[in-house]
C-alpha cells in the first residue's frame, strides 16, 4: 500500500503545481471579467478602457501557468 502511494505522489510531483496555477489563473481571470462586466454596468462610457485594462490583466494572470510549467 505504501508503495502504491509513493509512486503515484512520484507520478504527481511534476504536475501538481501546474494543475494548481491552471485553477488559479482561471478562477483569476473569471474574476476579472465579472468586475470588467460590472464596472462596465456602472459607467458604460468607460467600457473601452475597461476593456483595455481587462485583457492586460488577463494576460498577466495567464502567465502565471507559463511560470508554472517553465520556470518551476
């Protein structure tokens, strides 16, 4: 039982960090567009520079998997 337990913590070791920045980044991003929809509703005339300001953040947020599977 104990070695069926070391080789699947061994199988995991390379991949559980990637998994975790992946719901992370993705729960981030669902984050900003809530709010970019939101702050959208509550000033309409600002909505390109919400916009603008939204898909940078997103993409900041995404690179934190890439950190994750190159870097780490």
């Amino acid at each position: 039982m104990t070695e069926l337990l070391m080789f699947l913590l061994a199988a995991l070791e390379g991949k559980f960090h990637v998994g975790l920045a992946a719901a992370g980044s993705g729960i981030g991003v669902g984050l900003v567009g809530m709010k970019a929809a939101e702050a959208t509703g509550r000033n309409p005339g600002a909505g390109a520079d919400i916009l603008k300001i939204s898909i940078i953040l997103a993409a900041l947020i995404e690179g934190i998997v890439f950190f994750a599977i190159f870097l780490v």
